[in-house]
C-alpha cells in the first residue's frame, strides 16, 4: 500500500484464523503493520490478555471468534470480524452486538488493507464504521443473503441503522472503557 499517512504503518495488529493460508495472506497485505498471529483460541487468548493491539482480525469459524472478541472488547482492542462459512446474517447480527467494528467476507481479503485504512479513519474521526461498511458491501451482503435478508430482523436492523452511532457493538465498548469507567458512569 502506496499511503505515506498509513494507519497500517508502525501498528501491532492481531490476526487470528485456523488456516494457514488466510493467516499468510493478511501478514502479507498488511506489510505496513506489526503482524502477531495465532491459529487457535489459546494462543489468541493469551496474546489478547498480554499485548495491547491496535486491531485484530478473527476468523469467526475455528477459532471461537465471538468469545476472542469479546476479550478484544474487554481490553479495548478494535476487531474486525473475518469469515467465510459463517458469512450469514445472524452472525455479522452477533458481531455487531457483541462490538466488533466491522465484520467482512474472506471474499474481500485482497482488500483488507483498503478497508482497514477506511474503517480505522472512520473509527479515529468518530465515524460509525458500520455504516462505512454496509456503504461499501451492502451490495454483496445483498447478493449473499437475498435483497430481502433484514426483513426477518426488521426491528433491530430499523433501530440499528437509525442509530448507526450508538448501535449495541458500541454500547458494549463503552461498558469496558476505562476512561467512563474511572468516572464512574
């Protein structure tokens, strides 16, 4: 990646994913970075709980992604969702809701380096990275799930996308921040 303003540039990333292959893909990808990886969800456990991360990438299948994002959470580390067979609606709804600031399909690995220098800017600059996301991909959830795919869950995607801001992922993130917990809010 050619940006000389690079979000990717000097950080210490996480990435984690039961195949081996991903896991060199995205050490590859994000050249810029600092990548620690893991292929299982003991060592990505443990590196979580002793490493402060600026991002981790998990794998959802494999890898007990939604349990190693909610420890992200806990220890304030952004996490980026990554799957292929668990790319379905109820599992980016369980990402959202459990805080993940953006979940994306292994479809789009050759851009991961892209997508994070939008999502992390957004993400810096107060932006909701939601909506970041369904701007650029809402189109291929579309494609995956049927044009209709929201319906069977109308009433949280009608909240969510009211309040792309204060969605239930970021409601979660605020119960683990330190800085509102030392205030005692």
């Amino acid at each position: 990646m050619a940006q000389t303003n690079s979000f990717l540039k000097n950080k210490h990333i996480l990435a984690v994913d039961d195949e081996w292959d991903v896991i060199e893909t995205i050490v590859e990808i994000l050249d810029e970075a600092d990548v620690d990886t893991a292929q299982d969800y003991e060592t990505a456990s443990t590196k979580i709980l002793q490493t402060k991360y600026d991002l981790a990438i998990l794998d959802i299948m494999g890898v007990n992604g939604i349990k190693l994002l909610e420890e992200c959470v806990k220890n304030d580390i952004p996490a980026v969702m990554l799957t292929a067979n668990s790319l379905n609606p109820e599992s980016l709804m369980e990402s959202i809701k459990k805080g993940a600031i953006s979940y994306l399909s292994k479809e789009h690995l050759s851009e991961l380096d892209t997508l994070i220098e939008e999502l992390m800017g957004a993400k810096n600059e107060g932006k909701p990275t939601w909506k970041l996301l369904f701007e650029k991909l809402g189109s291929h959830f579309n494609l995956r799930f049927g044009n209709n795919w929201k319906e069977s869950n109308k009433e949280f995607w009608d909240d969510f996308e009211k309040n792309w801001q204060v969605s239930k992922g970021i409601q979660e993130r605020l119960l683990h921040d330190k800085k509102i917990i030392d205030k005692g809010i």
